[in-house]
C-alpha cells in the first residue's frame, strides 16, 4: 500500500473527504517524524513502538576494495510492533 492508497482507505474508513484524509495523514507523518527527529518515543496502541537507538562506531569493509574502513557512531530508527500485531501477522496462512 503506498500513501496515495493509505489516504483513499482512511477516507473511506472514517468517512472524510479526499482532502480531509490526505491533511489527517500528512499530518500524522509529520508529526511522527518531528518527535523522532527530537529523539521521543512514539507509541501507537495495536500497532507498535517506534524510537531511535544509538548505534556505536564499527569498523566496515569497502566492498569493491575490501579496504577497511571506520564507520562512525550514528543514530537508527527501530519499531517494535506491538502483541496484538504480532498475533494478527502470526495468525495469518
């Protein structure tokens, strides 16, 4: 599903209009990535966690040289889906 989908499937799930569904989405993306970028823990009931983790400096290896190299500490983005759809994803054949 890309994002065009999402907004036609929250528009007809809440009964919004096109334009409505498309700022609601807009809006939500926005704001999940604002907190992220501020480094706050997102929580969304039946669906997961997201939060950024710390990721320490490693040593690498440049794949067309075989060279070594130092990849610097850095920052990820982890989601934890939540039990209930973890349960759901399981359930399915």
């Amino acid at each position: 599903m890309n994002k065009a989908q999402l907004i036609q499937r929250v528009a007809r799930e809440s009964r919004l209009k096109k334009s409505q569904a498309t700022r609601a989405v807009k809006g939500l993306v926005r704001t999940i990535r604002e907190a992220l970028k501020l480094g706050d823990k997102i929580s969304l009931s039946g669906l997961g966690t997201f939060k950024i983790k710390p990721r320490k400096a490693r040593k690498g290896r440049n794949p067309k040289t075989g060279e070594t190299i130092q990849i610097p500490a850095g920052r990820k983005i982890s989601f934890k889906p939540s039990f209930s759809l973890k349960r759901l994803i399981k359930s399915q054949p």
